[in-house]
C-alpha cells in the first residue's frame, strides 16, 4: 500500500466516511495507480454496500447498457419508483417501447433507487474504465453524483487522461494520483487540511496534518504549520500544537508575523491572546488570512460572553469567505454567528412550509424514506426539498444541519 497515492488514500478515506455519516459525494482519480485506488476503496467499505461498473468496449455503443448492469440488482424495486421515474427507466432499459427516454428523469430514476438501497446500507459505487462506458449512463451517473450531499452514497470513478470525449464529470472533486510521494501530494494534503479546518473536523484536519508535519517536505512543512496547530489545539493534541508552534516560530518569514501571532493566540490561555489576535488581523496578509484570523478572533470573543463584538468579527469574516468563495469557513463563520443571536440574513432566504417540515423531520433523524411516507411524498421529492434547506441554511451534511437548525418555531418560514 506503500506506493499508493498517501493524498488519493486519505481522500477516499474521507468520502467513505462521510458517505456513512448520511454526506455522500464523489471523487474522481486520475493519473497513475487509479485502479489499485479503486481496489482500496473496495477494500476500505466495511458495512458498505459495493457497486462496481467496469466499461466494456464491446458495449459502449450502446446508450444505457452500463447503466443496465449497474442498476440491475435493484431492479425488484423499480416498481416503487414514482410513476413518471419508472417509466423513463423502463423506456431506458427496452422495458416498454415508450420512444427515447426523458434523460433528466432517468437521472433522477436512478438517483432514487440508489438511494432507497442506500436507505438500508451505505452504498460505494465504483467505476472503472469510465472511457468505455456509454455517453449515456456517464451522463446519469454525472447527474447522480451532483446530488449525493445527503445521501448515504459514495462514488469513485477512474478517468483515463488525456480523452477524446466530453468528460460528464468535469466540475467534480478530482484529486492526480501518483505512486510515489510528490510536491504535489504534499499540496493536496494541505489543501485537504483547510477544507477540514472549514468544516471543523478538527481531528481528521490534524491527522491529515500530520502527515505533511512529518514528512516535513520543502515549502508545504512550513505552510502545514499554521493549521496544524488550529487543528491541533480544537482537537484536544496541545503537544503537536506546541511543536508545531516552535518550528514555526523558528522559520516564520518577516511577512508572515500575523500567522504565528494568530498560533500563538491560539495556545495562549489568559487575556493575552485578545493582543494576539488583534495583531493577526491587523497585519499586512492575504484576505483570506485576515478573516480567518477574525474568525478565530470572533470565536474566541463569543466564549466570553462577548457577544456584540464577536459578532462584528464574525461578520467580517463571513463577508471576506462569501466574497472569496471559501464556503466551508462561511458556514463555520455563520454557525458561531447564529450562536451570539444573530438573526438569519435575507440572502439566505426563507423556508418555505414543506421545507420547513422536511427539515425537523431531518433533524429529528428521519431518513429520506421515512420523511418521504411521512408526508406522502416522494423520497425524489424530499431530496429536492433538502437541497434547497442545505442552500439556504449554508450546510452540506445532516449532521450540519441538526447544529444550525434553530428550533423550527425560530425558523423563518414562509406564511401557508
């Protein structure tokens, strides 16, 4: 396993898991050693119901064939598929003789019979020799892999570069797999360790972080170090914060000082650290710095009690991540934001009444199948509906939403 992909591994790792945890997604590999990954995520799906699909060039002409094979160990459940679902499936598969299928309702066909296995275990899709699969299925398994956020679904896919053909899955996580230890692993690790750090997975952050500390490669063991320490401190490893704030201290450059003032702040216990924080953000620096200092600045204000102030840096922080695009630390931003009592902004929007009540039921720990017969409603349609909750709450997992969700009577929800 040695010669695997360290980054590729740890990705996969992370999707499994947060596919268990009722956040599914995808994770396209490409470059060297793709199927030996592939193997590893089999390998890695303990309690996971695997799905595998290999392209077959003897069948790529024909639309929907792979998906056929994929899909046909559920087919005893195609008859619970809502009416205008299952007829585009049948259509697809020369069920019936109804003309070309509708594509988007294949997709979403596909994408409820997936789920409704997925109901009963955690599904790992897996895709091999994606350039003989027919445009079609790539298609649909594109569309499914776009909306897995809060299904219990992992999809990996292997696409071999450079390819002839349009790529469906253009715009998914990918991650460049390589066999042996490169600069470029070292680069997806950190990457990997910020966008923990903006989803407060603070132990998986640091582990990953880890990695690069020991490692300790040239450039990325020095840029690991900030974060390490974050992720160290709120995740209860004082030691490896220590560490990683004294090798810091002794390599940080003259125009990185709001850095190691922003790590030391965050190992100092008395009032102290107020002074630290305060000349992180006011230090010369990357905007994005800037507000992540003013977030952990604002965090740290909220816990004590200091809630006016808090919420200037948190909103701060909050406009500086929206304006960048940095998702993962706005939402964390507006989950400490709702902490102090801020209210809901406009922008987010309102609930409206079955949103509404297919987010309590969500919160309250119903499944899509049991939301779905609970309010007679398709689970095609509570996906919908959840969607649009994640959108304008600024959550991606259910598990984000139980922590953000105010009391339904608090929510803001449209008038019937």
């Amino acid at each position: 396993m040695g010669d695997l992909s360290l980054p590729a591994r740890v990705a996969l790792d992370r999707l499994l898991a947060d596919a268990r945890d009722g956040a599914g997604g995808a994770l396209v590999l490409r470059g060297d050693g793709k199927t030996r990954l592939l193997e590893y995520a089999a390998g890695q799906a303990a309690g996971m119901r695997v799905m595998r699909l290999a392209g077959v060039e003897q069948e790529s002409s024909y639309q929907f064939a792979a998906l056929h094979r994929l899909l046909l160990p559920l087919m005893p459940s195609l008859d619970r598929l809502p009416r205008p679902q299952r007829a585009a499936l049948q259509a697809a598969f020369g069920i019936t003789d109804a003309g070309p299928p509708d594509l988007f309702l294949v997709g979403l066909a596909a994408l409820t019979i997936l789920s409704d296995a997925a109901a009963v275990e955690p599904v790992l899709i897996i895709v091999d020799d994606a350039h003989w699969i027919d445009d079609a299925t790539m298609t649909v398994l594109a569309f499914v892999a776009r909306r897995l956020e809060t299904a219990r679904i992992a999809l990996t896919s292997a696409i071999r570069e450079p390819s002839e053909r349009s790529n469906p899955f253009a715009g998914l996580p990918d991650i460049h797999v390589s066999r042996t230890s490169t600069d470029r692993d070292s680069e997806a690790l950190y990457a990997l360790t910020i966008h923990e750090l903006g989803l407060s997975r603070y132990e998986s952050a640091a582990a990953t972080a880890l990695l690069v500390y020991h490692d300790d490669p040239p450039g990325f063991g020095t840029q690991i170090l900030p974060e390490l320490v974050e992720a160290a401190v709120r995740s209860g490893q004082r030691d490896a914060a220590e560490s990683a704030l004294d090798r810091l201290t002794d390599r940080v450059s003259a125009g990185a000082q709001g850095l190691l003032a922003r790590s030391r702040a965050l190992l100092t216990e008395t009032n102290e650290a107020e002074s630290l924080y305060l000349q992180a953000i006011e230090q010369p620096g990357p905007q994005l710095e800037r507000a992540r200092a003013q977030l952990l600045y604002g965090e740290w204000l909220r816990r004590r009690r200091r809630r006016r102030a808090a919420r200037e840096h948190l909103s701060a922080a909050r406009e500086i991540f929206d304006q960048l695009g940095a998702e993962a630390f706005a939402r964390r931003a507006w989950i400490e934001l709702k902490a102090t009592g801020a209210t809901r902004p406009d922008r987010h929007g309102k609930l409206t009444p079955q949103e509404g009540q297919v987010a309590r039921l969500v919160a309250e720990g119903g499944s899509n199948r049991q939301v779905a017969a609970q309010l007679f409603i398709s689970q095609s349609t509570v996906e919908y509906h959840l969607q649009k909750v994640f959108r304008k709450l600024g959550v991606s997992s259910r598990t984000q939403l139980v922590r953000a969700l105010l009391p339904l009577d608090e929510l803001a929800i449209e008038p019937r």
